[in-house]
C-alpha cells in the first residue's frame, strides 16, 4: 500500500499518470486548480502497490508516492 500525493499546482490533468497505472487507483478531480485544470487524486488508497510508475510519467514531477514501511520489531523473549 502507498499514498500517492499530487502537487494540484503543479498538475496541469494531462492523466499520463492515471492512464499508466496498473491498478487504476488514480482519477481526475472535480475540482480545478489554479491554472484552470482538473488534477490527479489518488481515489484507491489500498489498491495502490507502489510501483512508482505514474511518478516516473508524469512530465511535470508533480507526483509523489510514499510507500508504507513495515518495521519488524523482535518479541520478547519471556
């Protein structure tokens, strides 16, 4: 699971970003940004698994993906 965050400023809806991603977890919002566009939002939180593609396409470096981390902690020994 990751969180894909968009830069609405940034974004100018060119969907490059929801197009190419495996596990459509991206969409266009109804709400428009500054410059007039409908920008990308991440509707499917946990459907997303990181791959990191719609931040590698995207011709405005206005996508971010943070991965959730897993941390192993060891038990106790009792």
């Amino acid at each position: 699971m990751a969180k894909i965050l968009v830069d609405k400023e940034r974004c100018k809806g060119c969907k490059m970003c929801i197009v190419i991603c495996p596990k459509k977890v991206l969409a266009l919002s109804t709400e428009l940004n500054p410059a007039g566009s409908r920008y990308a939002i991440q509707v499917e939180e946990k459907e997303c698994i990181g791959c990191r593609l719609c931040g590698m396409i995207c011709p405005d470096s206005a996508v971010s993906i943070y991965a959730e981390r897993r941390i192993n902690l060891p038990r106790s020994q009792t």
